[in-house]
C-alpha cells in the first residue's frame, strides 16, 4: 500500500460537490443497487464508544469504512464521529486510495437525505427547520438547497451560541435564519415554526423526541439522521403513525432504527408501515400519503461506496 494515494476533507469537497454526490446516488439506485443487499455493519463496543466496520461492493468497485463514535470526544474538543475509508478494485481487490472517513461521512448523508427530499418534497418547498447545530446539521443546509428552493431556516439547538452561529452561516448564504433553543421560554417559538415547515431535518444526538409529533403538518417532510440505535429515537409514535416512512433499507431499518423499532415494539406501527426503501422511492414505486412524509436515514455502507467511487473516478 505504499504510495496509497490520499483523498482529504478539502479534495472531497472539491472532487464531489453536494449536487454530484446527490446524482450518483441516485443514479445507482436506478442502474440496480439494491440497498437491501448491503451487509450489516458490525457495531463493536469498545471503552471509548463504538467501532463501525462498513463493507460494501458494488460495480467495478469495492469499499470499507472504519468509522468510531466516540459520545465523551466533543468535551475534548474533538469529533463524536471519526473514520477512515479504504477504497479497492472491485475485481482484483486491490487498495486504489484511502480518504477522510470523516469528510465522507459528512458528504453522503445529506446528500442521502437530499436524494430523499427530491422525491418526496412539494416541488415549492422553501421553509426549513433544522434541529442540531453540529457539522450534519450544517451540511443538511446545503443539500436542502440542492433539491428545493429554501429561502428560510429555523435552527433549534441545545447550545445557544452554536444555534446562533449556526444561524448567522445560513445568513452568510443569503438565507433567512434565526437560532432557537430547546427550553421551555422557546417551546412556543420552535411549535410555530414547525407548523410553518416544509421540511424538518433532525441532525441530533437525542435519544428522546425531539418534539411532539402532533406539531408536524400535513406535507411536511421529515428527515431524521442522528441516531443508528434500536434504542434511540428522534421522532416520536405520533409522527411516524401518521406518515408515509420511507428508509433506506428494510433490513437495515429493522436493526437499527429505533424511530421505527421503538412505535413498532410499542404497538403504534406495525412492519408493514414502512411504504418502501430509497430505491423503492427514487423509481416512483412508493405511493406517498396525505400526512406527514418521514425519511429516516441509519447510513449504510453501499453509500459511502458510491460517493467514495465518484470521488475517486473524478480524482482520476
């Protein structure tokens, strides 16, 4: 592996901006990925957190990503998510580069949520919440921007100052943004807000609801990226009953997700709620509803791999 060469942050972001990452997602999905057929990532405990392994392949290539969570790292002034992805030749195996786990991570799961966005969004959507003030949240602003005419954004964070410059950067963009806080003085402000919304992203390390799923209206849609945990939820019972739930993968979903496993192990829903999975979505199988629309994203391997080939078929 000498010589491996090495794809940073900066020539990810350069080699594979939001729209491309957004588009080749898309466009393997309808040349036949089957999301379905991704192995599931191991998610082995270790002191410090989680190590993730992530292997995927598909096409001319092959891939894994080795990515930790680290919950106790943000005190230290370091990321909660860490990794490093290696990337092979789909026939021989051979290594053809390895990039920042981190910057890829970051990349593909808006995007994901973009791809899902598209076709599930009302095509005039431009009213944004954004629930998180962290490097996801940040990066589902963009992305939104990619699919759908967002003009306004609503941050709601726990950490005041991060909510505010969170904002002032949506600001920075040409938006209109305000920053609120998840307290009681604000529960009144973030309940107008998402009344008013067309598309509620939740980027968060919760693992409660973050609001009443009643305050949700009809139409809007919902994507929920922070947690892979059966245990763990962002959206409550309520929200997810009344919606069209649209997931990445069923298997992946059913293991991992507790923003369907919780209302489903609860009585509220049953399996069979879910409407279908991304490729289902994106070939126009899934027939969306009159309520809310959810999209609840545990990040998958077979991700990483596309945007990881892209990237590399770009720096080539």
């Amino acid at each position: 592996m000498t010589g491996l060469p090495y794809l940073d942050a900066a020539t990810l972001e350069r080699l594979v901006p939001m729209g491309r990452a957004t588009r080749a997602l898309e466009d393997a999905l309808l040349a036949g990925l089957d999301p379905e057929a991704t192995p599931q990532r191991p998610v082995v405990p270790v002191p410090g957190g989680q190590l993730l392994l992530m292997p995927a392949s598909y096409g001319r290539y092959a891939g894994v990503k080795a990515a930790t969570v680290a919950p106790g790292n943000p005190e230290r002034g370091l990321p909660r998510v860490q990794g490093t992805y290696l990337l092979f030749d789909g026939e021989t195996l051979t290594p053809l580069a390895a990039m920042d786990g981190i910057a890829l991570t970051s990349l593909r799961t808006p995007a994901v949520s973009a791809l899902a966005v598209r076709h599930l969004a009302g095509e005039h959507a431009r009213r944004l919440v954004v629930f998180g003030s962290g490097p996801q949240a940040w990066g589902h602003v963009p992305a939104m921007r990619v699919v759908r005419p967002v003009t306004d954004v609503t941050v709601v964070g726990r950490d005041a100052g991060r909510a505010r410059a969170l904002a002032e950067r949506c600001r920075a963009l040409g938006l209109t943004a305000r920053a609120l806080t998840h307290d009681p003085a604000s529960r009144e402000a973030v309940g107008r807000a998402l009344g008013e919304a067309d598309i509620v992203a939740c980027c968060t390390t919760a693992r409660e609801p973050l609001f009443p799923g009643k305050l949700a209206p009809d139409g809007v849609t919902v994507v929920a990226v922070g947690s892979h945990e059966p245990g763990a939820r962002e959206l409550d019972g309520d929200l997810v009953a009344r919606a069209t739930v649209v997931v990445e993968a069923r298997a992946a979903a059913l293991e991992e997700a507790g923003d369907v496993l919780i209302p489903i192990r609860g009585g509220t829903i049953a399996a069979g709620h879910l409407a279908g999975n991304l490729a289902e979505l994106v070939a126009g199988e899934v027939v969306i509803g009159t309520g809310p629309r959810v999209f609840k994203s545990t990040g998958m391997a077979w991700e990483d791999l596309v945007v990881a080939a892209a990237a590399y078929e770009a720096w080539t």
